[in-house]
C-alpha cells in the first residue's frame, strides 16, 4: 500500500476545566477506596465541568490556547471537525458552535462520532482530503465532558471518567512530498456495541433492553479484551504499512482509557511503557480528547519533540478503532 499525504499537524491547544474530582471524593459516592481504582485503572483524579460548563466551552477554550501559543490565525480555515459523543446538543453541533465564537465566516463545520477514537478518525479524514485537494487548513477538535453522562451511583463506571478537551490545526504542506501521515489502520466490530453504549432515542438493541436512562453503560472485561486483541493487530498492520520496526517508533499513544490497559497493550505489542505518552493518570478517561491531552503532556514534560514519530490509536464504543503513524510537525515553543 502506498500512503501519500500532503498534510501536516502545525498547532496544537488544549484545555480541561478547573474542578477536580479525586479518589477520595469518590469514596464519599460510592463504595470505593483510593487504593482500589489505583490498582484497577490507575487513575488518581479526573478535571470535571460545573452545571454551567459544557463541551463546546471546553473547545473553544482549547482552540484559544492553539492560537495564543502558535501564533495562528483562524480566519483562513476552511473546515471545523469535532469529534465528540457529548455535544452540548442535538443540534446545532459543537463545530458550529466554535465557527460562531471565532468568526470564521467561510468555513465548514461538522461534527463527528467515534466515540474514543474519535480524534484518530478525525485526523485521517482531515489528512485525507487536504492531500485530495480539498481543503487547506482544517481545524481538528476532540472535547468531551464525559462527567455529565456517568452514573455516579455505579462504581465501575463512575471512577473512569473526566472532562477535557484538545485541538490541532492540519495544513496543507507541499514542501515535503511524503508529508505528515505515513501509515493508517482502522475497523469495527459492531457486534460488540452492546458492551459499551448510552441510550439514546431506541430503548433496545438487536432486540435486547438498554439500561442506563442515558448514562453510560459498559461490560469492562468485553471491552478490555478486544481492545488488547484489536489494538496489538492494529499495531502490527501499520507498522508493516509504513515499513517500519517497532524502534523507529518515537512515541506510542493509545487512547487513555485505563492505565492497566494501556500496559496490557504495551506487554503484548512488544512496546516498552516508557516510550507511550497518556494522559489517563490525572485526568481520568476523557474519551477522544485522551489523546491530544496526552501530546500537550508529552510536550509539557519536554518529551514529545519536532519530527518525532508517533503512533496514535484510539479504540472505543461501537466498537470502533483508529490508527495512525504520523510525523510530528509542530515546532517547539
């Protein structure tokens, strides 16, 4: 398979809001202890919105931070992607939202569902039609505020997840031939949706009665076990894309849905832990916007740097993954 890209990551931004919900305060909600969600996922804290905070707040924020520290400007992208599963509403999407704030008047806007892939599925598509020619700049947002959907009564849901949300701008780069984007894998396996869902406006699936009233539902093993499977596959494919070994890789950054997860992964990928970035350990799981909060730290602690290449991949509800390899492009600051 020959992969061409004309595009490149030039700017990233992200943003979680400032109330923190941490393991003791959840053993005032439920029966569970600081040590016992350490040893299953761990998570120390999660960033949680107020009543008033919501996922398009969060966006708008992170998309600020993008232009204040790169230096961009906004008024020439041409189109807003936003992948989330709690939009502030139905409609309009968070991506008009954000369109609205910043005033960019010639722009399109569109909102996108792969729940934790989401930003994966976002970058491919965004890489995929500037290379088409189709657009120039596009502006990649992944913000979730996952707190407003769980169910605080139920322990094995309630101690995973946070509220943030991550932006990055993808241009048009002719000067480099091979561009950014040097591998792509992707898949689903529907039959799996129903160990991972929240109720919408069906109150069954295949059949079977939902639970939940809208909040998220999840059979935490089901899911463990075929994102291990799925994901390790995955990292094989792209690295036989690319024509790569496991040591050319700079960075490895999976969705960060649990801690204990992520190892599993990194033992049968044959990835050694210190060389993956996540952001799971102080910000919970923040469903697509893992990843990016995951860059922004690795950048933060000096790690992740110009030309590094990563691989990313999300994996989540659906059940639906995404991955890339991808050659860092944003300049040190």
């Amino acid at each position: 398979m020959t992969f061409v890209s004309k595009s490149r990551i030039t700017a990233i931004g992200t943003y979680v809001p400032e109330g923190i919900l941490t393991n003791k305060d959840l053993e005032k909600m439920v029966e569970t202890s600081d040590e016992w969600i350490v040893q299953r996922t761990g998570i120390q804290k999660r960033h949680i919105t107020n009543e008033h905070e919501f996922t398009s707040h969060l966006c708008i924020r992170a998309v600020e931070k993008l232009r204040d520290t790169y230096n961009k400007t906004l008024d020439d992208v041409d189109l807003i992607l936003v992948a989330t599963t709690t939009p502030d509403y139905s409609f309009p999407s968070v991506a008009c939202r954000i369109q609205e704030h910043f005033g960019m008047a010639a722009t399109g806007a569109v909102d996108l569902n792969a729940t934790c892939a989401g930003f994966s599925y976002a970058l491919h598509f965004a890489n995929g039609l500037i290379t088409a020619g189709l657009h120039k700049k596009v502006l990649v947002v992944a913000g979730e505020t996952m707190s407003k959907i769980t169910d605080y009564t139920d322990r094995s849901t309630c101690i995973l997840f946070g509220d943030g949300a991550g932006a990055v701008l993808v241009e048009r780069d002719d000067a480099d031939s091979a561009g950014s984007f040097e591998a792509v894998v992707m898949g689903t396996q529907g039959s799996g949706g129903i160990s991972v869902y929240r109720s919408g406006l069906s109150e069954t699936m295949n059949g079977l009665p939902l639970e939940g009233r809208g909040r998220i539902v999840q059979n935490g093993q089901e899911v463990f076990k075929w994102a291990v499977r799925t994901v390790t596959a995955g990292i094989e494919e792209l690295l036989g894309q690319a024509d790569l070994s496991r040591e050319e890789i700079d960075w490895f950054i999976p969705h960060s849905a649990n801690l204990r997860m992520i190892e599993s992964i990194c033992e049968k990928a044959n990835i050694p832990l210190g060389k993956t970035l996540q952001s799971v350990q102080l910000m919970g799981n923040t469903s697509s916007a893992s990843i990016p909060l995951a860059l922004q730290a690795g950048i933060d602690a000096g790690q992740l740097k110009t030309g590094d290449r990563l691989l990313i991949y999300g994996f989540g509800s659906g059940l639906t993954h995404a991955g890339l390899i991808v050659r860092w492009g944003v300049p040190a600051i």
